[in-house]
C-alpha cells in the first residue's frame, strides 16, 4: 500500500493598517488570521487607543488582534495591549533582545521585524527569543515596507529555523511567488490591498487571501497568530 501524502497546509494571513472597525471585521471574515493596528505616529494608519479597542473587538475570537510599534519603551506597549485588547505586539524599530524577552516574560506573543536593506539586519536572528520574525527590506523611509518590493529569497534562510512572516510589497498578484521564494508562516500585507493609506479596498483583500489558499506547502507550517 502506497503511503498517505503529507497533508497541505497554507501560511498564514495577516491585513494591517486597518483604520475601520467594520474593514477590520470584514477582513476576518473573508479569512484573515490576524488583524495589525498600527501605533508609531508617524504612520497615516495610525491609531487612537480607542479606535484601535473597537477594531479588536469587532474582531471574532481566533483573530489575531496585533499591536505595531517603533521604538517604544516597554510599559507603553503594555499600556497599549492592556487598553486595546491586543494579543500580539510587532516591533518594528530597533528594540533591544532585552525588551523582546520582558514582553514574552508577561506571556505577550512577540513578532520582532528583521531587514534584508537595514537594521536589525536578517543575520542578527539569533539574538532575539521571541515568538516570529516579520522580514522585509526596509530600505524605505517609513519603518514599514514602504510598497517595496524586494528578493524574498534573501529571508528562505532564516525561514528554515524561525517562524517567520514575510512582508513588504506583497499583493494579490505576486504572493504566490513570493510564498514560493521563502516558505513563510505568514504573510503580512497593508498597502498592496488599499485603495487609499488606510482604507482597505475588499476586493483585493479577497483576491490576496485566495492567492494565498492556492499557496500551499507540502510541510507543516505551525501557526503563528
């Protein structure tokens, strides 16, 4: 008898830069794992505390409800997961593997940004304890992905040890490529699924999570949201 195939499984979604309780609620309900709500002020999707509670809890349970900082000290973060109701926390910046480890000490799912054009560079994985990396190229002027594409080869190394999330000019018409480069967790999209910075445009968040359902990886990837 002819052994089973190994199952299927299919990294991850995860929309950021929602502005919209009701876009938010609407993109977990055409599939996405996780939800970000961005905090650095400089951003145009940035949050208040209380836009970014009616986001979390618009979302249904299961939801990932991710907090996204820059350079941010620890008890302000806290302040924000406690407030908002978030479940994870991306830093996006230059935060120490000190300030990683104090978050995952309060049981804070952690998901620490690495780049392949900046720093924390992709080679300093190791430092860091924390529960995945987002990786992209960082070569933009905000600490987002900026639109940019890049060679999402470059993070296949890292993705082989951690669990990772690739982002950074992904869209409907080139994630299945880019899963295919690097073998992520999870994948993270804002502006590539947008009609204007913050306004989610549904029809590419659909077409972007079932690119994805059609990606899938003859491995098991754990979940990371």
């Amino acid at each position: 008898m002819k052994p089973s195939p190994p199952p299927l499984y299919k990294p991850q979604v995860k929309i950021c830069g929602l502005t919209s309780a009701a876009e938010a609620a609407a993109c977990a309900d055409l599939g996405a794992d996780a939800i970000g709500c961005v905090f650095f002020p400089g951003s145009p999707r940035h949050l208040s505390d209380e836009l970014a509670r009616d986001i979390c809890r618009a979302l249904p349970p299961g939801v990932g409800k991710v907090g996204v900082f820059v350079n941010e000290s620890y008890d302000h973060v806290m302040q924000k997961v406690d407030r908002c109701g978030l479940t994870a926390v991306q830093l996006h910046g230059r935060e120490s593997p000190e300030l990683v480890q104090a978050l995952m000490n309060r049981h804070v799912a952690v998901i620490k940004a690495l780049f392949a054009a900046g720093a924390p560079a992709l080679s300093e994985a190791w430092k860091y304890r924390t529960s995945a990396f987002l990786v992209e190229c960082g070569a933009g002027v905000l600490p987002g992905g900026n639109a940019l594409t890049w060679d999402w080869r470059q993070a296949r190394t890292i993705s082989k040890t951690y669990p990772v999330i690739l982002a950074g000019g992904l869209s409907p018409d080139n994630v299945f490529r880019a899963i295919a480069a690097c073998r992520p967790a999870a994948v993270d999209v804002s502006s590539g699924v947008e009609k204007a910075p913050g306004q989610k445009d549904l029809v590419k968040v659909k077409a972007f999570i079932e690119a994805v359902f059609r990606c899938n990886a003859l491995k098991k990837i754990n979940p990371v949201f």
